[in-house]
C-alpha cells in the first residue's frame, strides 16, 4: 500500500528568529545543567564535608531536576538520544488524536452558537459595515471587484444556453400578454387623455407635407388612371382641384381642433379601441401577427444578440476605471455606507441578519468546521509538526528545564538540611 502523502505545513514568517531564539534557550538551559554538574563534581572531589556537602546535596538535586525536565521537554518533539522509550515523541506519535481533541475543543468551546452569536451582537457589523462602505474608496474597491465578478461569471456561462434562455424569456413574457387589449387600452388612455392630440397634428403635417412635394408624382399616376379620352387640361384642373381640396381640408384640421372630421376621427379611434379590447376576431389577429413577429428571422437574431451587446458593455465598463457603471455601483454602495450610519432601524435589521447568518452556520456547519481542524492536521508529517511546535513552544518550554535546575536545587538543599537537622 502507497504511504499516506502529507500536506506542507504553513510556512512560519519568524522562523529564522524562532529558530535562533530557541538555539539560545537551549544553551542557556545545557550550560545552567554543565554548571552545577562541575559543581557536584567538584564538591564531591573535595570530600563533601560540612557546607561543602550542602553545596553536593544541591548541585545533585539540581542536575536531578534538570535532567528530568530535560527529558520531558524532549519526549514531547522526540525520542530522547533516539531510544524508542514507551510514551516519548508524543506529538509525532499521536499528533492525530491532538487533531481530533482539538477540532472537538473548537467545535464545542469556539463554535457553539450562543458563543458566535454573542460575538456578532456585540461586534456592531451594522455600524462597522456602513462605516467602511460610505468611504468612497471602498466603495469604488468593491464596485470594481463586483464589476469583475459579474464579467468572470459571465464568461463561465455558455452563450447558446444564454441566448435559448433570453429567447425563451422573451417569448415567455410577450405570449402572456395579448396584443389586442393591450393595444386597445394604450390607444384609450391616449384617446381620453388627449395625448394623441399631437401625434395626429404630425399626421397631419406630414400628409400635407407628402402631397406637395410630391404633386408631380401623384399628377403623373392620376394620368395614367385617366380615361383616354379626357382632355389633358381637364385632367389637370381635376387633380388640382383634388389636391387644393385635400390640402386645404388639412389645414383647417391642423388650425382647428374641432374640426368635424377630427372629432370623427376621436370617434374612430375610441370605438376601434373598444374593439381591440373586446373583439375575438381582433385578439386572435394580434396574437398571429405577434407569433409572425417572433419568427422573424430578425427578431431572433436580435434577441441572440443581445446577450453578446451586453457582455460586451459589462467588459468595456468593468475595463475603464472611470467607467459610468463602476462609478454609480460605487455611488451606490457609499450611500448605502451613509444610510447605514444613519438610520438605525436599517443597522439593526442588519445586525439580525449577520446575527442570523452567523448562528445558521454555527449550528449547521460545526461538525463541518471540527472535521476541517481534524483533517488539517491529519494530512500533516508528524515530524515537521513537532518541529515547527517546538519552534513555536520550545523557547518557553526551555524555562522549563533551567527552572527544573533552579527548583531542584532548592529542593535538594531543603532536604539535606532537613535530615542534618533530624540526626
């Protein structure tokens, strides 16, 4: 079977000076031990007699004590002297199981969501959020990534699938609304309120308009219309009697609002609203001239074209850093910042929806997040974590040993003084 592959450690920013400060501990601490072992070396060369066996008793209770404590710091890291002794390299050996204790003691003292909640309560998002977004710096910061979110996320979406699903859309909502009666309403509510007043002034001066630049024209057709056998004078007097009129009924309607054929035509138009509201005949024209509509060749290729034209002004605005659309997203999210400050009914509703958020996850992601810290570690090499632990503890667990020195000596000097005192 492959042997388990292990996850790098992250890199530590101060591991030359952890490494440089636990080299000094460990010496300070080795010379402390090297000291009081030529002290006991020397007293007891010397016969070990009257102060001189107190300075023995503790210059060996010293060495005991340093010894020990060497040990223990040792048999955290490492094997001591590479003996395999049962119950040393406590973290390489069981650095898995401090993994599981350690995503369980996250799980149930960290992650718990009366504790999260707690937090979030008492952080203030609303204040901080609405604080940091109405500087307009970081509202432009934002705006720009939320620009650049939108542009990756659109280049990930397929463009057949986008335009079926813009075609699709299209269609969807036009189809449900009938042609008929909404032509029909549109062209009552115009009617009454007086709003095609102009729209029929324009007929009208475009009518009159057409007729005299173009009178040579229509006088040419009116004679080919003509009989045969009418003079050509007649003819003329004919068709310029007929354009004069036409003319001159044009302008007493566009000098006249109440003109007799006007208030004709207000009638017309009213009644072929009623009609397109109400005809069956009507409706079912404008839904076949609608689906006439939606078939053409052009209309589709418009509507394919518009998710194109739109990713291509979403990537030229997100592009230009002075673009219209990073500006008022950034105009936007700043007076969102200053609402934010300002209106404290709107921070407390924020503040429940993080409070919220933050107690759905604690509650529903704890095991997930407890797994993680397991996991991590597990995937861990046993002897780069004792490494980088003893950088990170080591310096501190070396007092250890120079206080084992220092408390050992005591001891030994106490005890010795006791059993001289008890002869």
């Amino acid at each position: 079977m492959a042997a388990p592959t292990h996850a790098p450690l992250p890199t530590l920013r101060t591991e030359v000076e952890r490494t440089a400060r636990l080299q000094l501990m460990r010496r300070r601490a080795t010379a402390l031990l090297v000291f009081v072992t030529a002290v006991f070396a020397v007293a007891t060369a010397t016969g070990a007699h009257g102060w001189v066996a107190y300075v023995q008793a503790t210059a060996e209770a010293s060495m005991v004590g340093a010894l020990a404590d060497w040990f223990a710091v040792v048999a955290l890291f490492r094997h001591p002297m590479g003996l395999p002794i049962p119950h040393t390299a406590i973290i390489p050996e069981r650095k898995d199981q401090f993994g599981e204790t350690l995503g369980d003691f996250v799980q149930t003292s960290f992650l718990t969501p009366e504790t999260i909640t707690e937090r979030v309560r008492t952080a203030g998002v609303g204040t901080r959020v609405g604080t940091w977004l109405s500087q307009r710096a970081n509202a432009e910061r934002l705006a720009r990534h939320a620009v650049d979110a939108a542009v990756a996320v659109a280049d990930l979406l397929k463009e057949d699938d986008v335009h079926a699903a813009l075609e699709q859309f299209v269609r969807d909502r036009i189809a449900s609304v009938p042609l008929a009666p909404l032509a029909g309403r549109g062209l009552r509510m115009a009617t009454e309120s007086g709003r095609h007043t102009e729209l029929v002034n324009a007929a009208i001066a475009g009518l009159d308009t057409y007729l005299d630049e173009h009178r040579f024209e229509l006088q040419a057709r009116f004679g080919e219309q003509s009989p045969w056998w009418l003079p050509g004078a007649v003819e003329d007097r004919i068709f310029d009697r007929l354009v004069d009129g036409a003319r001159a009924v044009l302008g007493e309607m566009a000098r006249n609002p109440n003109h007799s054929l006007r208030r004709e035509l207000d009638q017309r138009l009213m009644g072929l609203a009623d009609e397109l509201e109400t005809s069956d005949e009507l409706r079912v024209r404008g839904e076949r001239i609608k689906q006439d509509l939606l078939d053409h060749p052009a209309v589709r290729e418009w509507m394919a074209s518009l998710w194109s034209d739109l990713k291509a002004q979403l990537r030229a605005q997100a592009d230009a850093p002075d673009s219209e659309l990073r500006q008022r997203l950034a105009g936007a999210i700043a007076a969102l910042g200053t609402r934010l400050q300002e209106d404290a009914t709107l921070r407390g509703r924020v503040d429940e929806i993080v409070e919220s958020a933050a107690r759905y996850v604690a509650t529903q992601f704890s095991d997930e997040i407890g797994n993680i810290v397991k996991q991590t570690i597990s995937r861990w090499d046993g002897e780069e974590t004792a490494h980088r632990l003893e950088l990170l503890l080591g310096p501190d667990l070396q007092f250890i040993r120079i206080n084992g020195t220092v408390v050992g000596g005591l001891a030994g000097l106490v005890l010795h003084t006791v059993a001289q005192l008890a002869r």
